[in-house]
C-alpha cells in the first residue's frame, strides 16, 4: 500500500514569507508525527496528533510554526515570517496509533531552504 | 529527559568487514529503542526495535542489536557488510510517543 507522502519535496522561499508543507498519511493510522532535521542532526520531536487534535506540540520552536490536522487524515504544518533559522528537512510520520510500541512509518521529508 | 547519544560520527568499514555503531541512552524507566536507517533521499526505515523481552533482536537486513540496560546501551551489529549498507543510521528512544534520536552515525564502506 501507499505509504506517508509529504508535499511538496522541496520548498525555497525567502526570509519573512509564509510557507505550507503537506502530509498525508498511511490511510488509517490515527497518529501523525511532525519532526524536523537540520543538516548533520538526527530528526528534532515538533508535533504529534491523535486524530485531529494536537495531543503534544511541545517541540514547535515558536509561535510562527502551527500544524492542523483538520479531518484527521491529512496534516499541514504552517511556517509564518519564515527565517534563515528554519532551513531544514521538515519530517511527517505516521503510526497505527500512540502506543510507544507503534512504529512511526516516515514519510521522504520536505527541504525547506529560506533565503 | 529522554536522550541518546551516538559518539561516532562517521565509520568506515570495508565491505564484508563486521560492523557496530555504538548507541547510549538515558531513560528513567524501561526504554523503547529504535534503529533506523536513512538513505540519501529517502525517508528514515526501521531497522529493529526493542521493547521487551530478550535483550538481543533481530532485524531486517541482517542487521541485530543488543540492549544492555547495565550499560544503557544498544548498539547495532552487522556481520558483513555490503555496499549498500552505506547511510546514515539513527538510534532513537521513546517513553511517551515521541521518538528522541541520536545525531546519527554515517556508515561509509569501502571496496
């Protein structure tokens, strides 16, 4: 089957403008994952939701990056007043469901470069 | 808080040569512990997974891992490696849905 999908594959804007990166999910699975990976690091917790509410998004950095998950299927995460600072390799994951035990299935990623 | 810590950077291996990258954790209770693999262009792979239960697990690519509580450990082990095996590897723990990773190691292997 399909697996996690995430569009599009690559993002360049410029410093201050307002970006959207997309998800989408195995069909099914109940929790999706938000992480981010910045070159030479290993992937940093952003988000995660538990059908289409937010159950922790302690990792978000600031109040310029906000996630929805409106239908609890696909999920966006919005990145306002973009800066040099958020270039990274924006991940999405999904899982069956929240249990520490689920695997988190990747999806390929977003490059976000800001200039 | 959770943490892990993968002191190696880069490894270079020759191929048929065994390998193991070395991960530490640090977890309060019982861990789960996860190795994934990423390759160039590719979304993070899971390799193996430790919940419970024997310490030594087995996983896909004839890759295997060993949990040492005694020394919050959990290092990936490869008996021969091949070519292929080149990536980025990541260990990762997680208490309460989030997984926390390690920096990664990068696995070279020479001819």
């Amino acid at each position: 089957g399909a697996g996690v999908s995430q569009t599009p594959s690559n993002k360049v804007t410029e410093k201050g403008k307002y970006v959207e990166l997309r998800c989408d999910p195995i069909s099914g699975h109940t929790a999706l994952y938000w992480y981010r990976q910045s070159l030479g690091q290993g992937p940093e917790f952003l988000i995660y939701f538990q059908g289409t509410g937010a159950a922790d998004d302690s990792g978000l950095p600031n109040d310029r990056f906000f996630a929805v998950r409106p239908e609890g299927s696909v999920s966006t995460l919005k990145i306002q007043r973009t800066e040099r600072g958020d270039s990274a390799v924006y991940l999405c994951a999904s899982s069956p469901g929240t249990s520490g035990t689920n695997e988190q299935f990747f999806g390929p990623g977003t490059r976000l470069t800001v200039l | 808080a959770q943490s892990v810590t993968q002191p190696d950077i880069h490894i270079t291996v020759s191929e048929g040569a065994s390998l193991e990258l070395r991960c530490n954790y640090s977890y309060g209770a019982t861990p789960y512990l996860f190795w994934y693999v990423q390759s160039p262009g590719q979304g993070l792979q899971l390799l193996l997974k430790y919940f419970s239960g024997d310490t030594l697990v087995q996983g896909i690519k004839g890759f295997e891992a060993e949990f040492k509580r005694s020394q919050s450990s959990f290092n990936l082990r490869k008996p021969s490696v091949h070519w292929s095996d080149a990536a980025e590897y990541f260990c990762a723990v997680t208490g309460f849905q989030k997984l926390v990773f390690g920096t990664g190691t990068r696995l070279l292997v020479s001819p």
